[in-house]
C-alpha cells in the first residue's frame, strides 16, 4: 500500500485517538536550535539544582537524531490525567493529581507501544522507540513544535481544549511523515497568576522556572533534608505540587480522564489528615503500590509529612 505522507500522518493520529490518548501531532526530527541558548542558561544558573542528570547528553537533548540513531520523525501524544474527585480532608496533606493512579510512565508508554506496533503493520516497517519522560528529550518543546499547543509562563504545555494536566510522550521513528506548523501562538497574554501564586518563588520570570526551587523538586528530587527557609511555604505539599496548573485559568474547564488506569485508591482519597501522619511504611506500600508516589519511597515521603507537620504545628 503506497500511502502519501498525508494519509500516514492521519492515520497514526486517528489511532493516537482510538488509543485513548487525547492530542496527537508529528514533528520533524531536527536540531533544536531556539532551544539551545535558554536551555544552557537555565543550566549555567543552577536551575537544576541536585539534577545533574540534565546537564548530562545535552548534544541528545537539543537532536533526537543523536538519541535514536535515523530518527526522521517524532509523534508526540498528551494524555489528560485530570481527576474526577480529589482528596476529602481539606487539611490533609496534598499530594499532585498526576500521582493519584498507577504510575503514568507504564499506561502511557504501553499506548506509545501499542501505536508503533500499529504503524509497523498498517503503514510501513519502522524502526523507534517510545519514550515517557525517561531519556534526554525536552518534551514540552517537541509538543510545541508538533502543535500540541503552546509554553505556559510556568514552562508547561498548554492546550486550549485541554489545559495542562497532560501527559507527555514520544515515538521517535524512522518514517517521513506530514509536519504540523506550531500553529498555537501564545495565549497566556498578560496574565501572571501562576507566577503570583508559586509560594517558593521558583517561577523567576516569564517561562522560566528555577527547578532547584519547586516544591516538587523538594518533594521529589531532593535526597537530603529540606532547607529551613522553606518552611511555611509548602501549602501542606507533600508529593509534587499543582499550585501553578490549579491558578491557571486555562484548566478553569478542565475535563476529568477517561483513563481506568488512573482512577485512585480510594483510600487515597479518604486519608484523614491524622492517618496521614500516623502513615506506617506498611500502609504506604498498600496504598502507593502502583503510583509514582514511590519514586520517593516512604522515608522520603515521611520526611515531607514531617516537614509540613512541623510548621504546621509552630503556626497554631
């Protein structure tokens, strides 16, 4: 079957759809040159903090071609992850929406697999790779230049229909096919709710965010103690941080998923802010058991509860 690039391109994005996943668009596998001066800038400043893996494979970063060897095209897919209910106890401590299900790199990648098998057997033999935030590729870049949609002032995608609780991947494939145009242009206009809103001042100027100062980096990244200038800031974070997306007017409509994967433990969402605190490791493993709530593992996670708890206490 002599499909046009057109037809190929179509195809995939109506699978994309039938997949399951919610955007869709192709980009051409290229040097990401308006990228480069930011990216190094961001790196000269110590924006990465204890990270030092983004400073490692920056040729990889800024050329995907350098990633996966013949790489022509990139498709690049969004999954919405908004929830359909949240946390009950409003004095609980809060963990970010993303991590409510099962851990997003196994159900997006598994959809990315499922898409490559199908452009192998109904478009045309490819070699690629599916990648879920696990290698060297800056992602919201390549969403932008698929048309995805366009960088928010906190430095995430953002989707008109959409918002910005997404999920981004990426096949990285050796198949020409039909480029979008980044057709969105900037819609953030004068609003500047998110960096208002960013209790530890991390989003230190339009579109750039000072990693090393985000609560999710604190949550998350950081393997030592958190640093005490940061308390009082957390607004009870415990897990990663939403504070950005949440004041963002974009996701005022923000829609809940439809994916089974990413439906919560209900005991999740029943934790008292006491059974919280009272957590025992035996009750992380059973509540967290598939959630990328692990990547800290419990004495991470309980280093944060005791850090908000601990302020908590010195302000009543």
């Amino acid at each position: 079957m002599n499909l046009t690039l057109t037809a190929k391109s179509n195809l995939i994005k109506s699978k994309a759809l039938e997949l399951g996943l919610d955007l869709c668009g192709i980009a051409k596998a290229d040097f990401l040159e308006d990228e480069k001066e930011n990216f190094q800038s961001w790196l000269d400043k110590e924006y990465h903090g204890e990270m030092a893996y983004m400073a490692n494979n920056i040729e990889k970063r800024l050329d995907p071609r350098l990633l996966v060897e013949n790489t022509k095209s990139i498709v690049v897919v969004g999954l919405n992850y908004f929830p359909k209910q949240q946390q009950e106890d409003p004095e609980a401590p809060v963990i970010a929406k993303y991590a409510y299900g099962k851990d997003y790199h196994f159900v997006l990648k598994d959809r990315l697999n499922q898409l490559l098998e199908y452009i192998n057997t109904e478009i045309g033999e490819v070699s690629g790779r599916a990648f879920v935030d696990s290698a060297p590729i800056l992602e919201h870049a390549w969403a932008k230049k698929a048309g995805l949609g366009w960088i928010g002032k906190n430095s995430l995608l953002l989707n008109r229909k959409i918002g910005s609780f997404l999920f981004l991947g990426e096949l990285l494939i050796d198949m020409e096919l039909e480029y979008e145009e980044e057709k969105y242009q900037d819609f953030c206009g004068g609003c500047s709710k998110c960096i208002r809103a960013c209790p530890t001042g991390a989003i230190t100027e339009p579109y750039v965010v000072n990693g090393s100062k985000c609560i999710s980096y604190f949550t998350i990244e950081l393997k030592g103690e958190i640093p005490e200038e940061m308390k009082g800031k957390f607004e009870n974070r415990a897990f990663g941080c939403d504070i950005c997306q949440d004041v963002c007017p974009w996701n005022r409509m923000a829609k809940a998923h439809s994916v089974p994967e990413f439906e919560p433990n209900p005991d999740l969402l029943s934790l008292s802010k006491a059974e919280w605190e009272q957590m025992e490791a035996h009750k992380f493993g059973e509540i967290f058991k598939n959630s990328a709530v692990k990547r800290t593992k419990f004495k991470g996670l309980k280093r944060n509860l005791d850090f908000i708890t601990e302020n908590n206490d010195e302000n009543t």
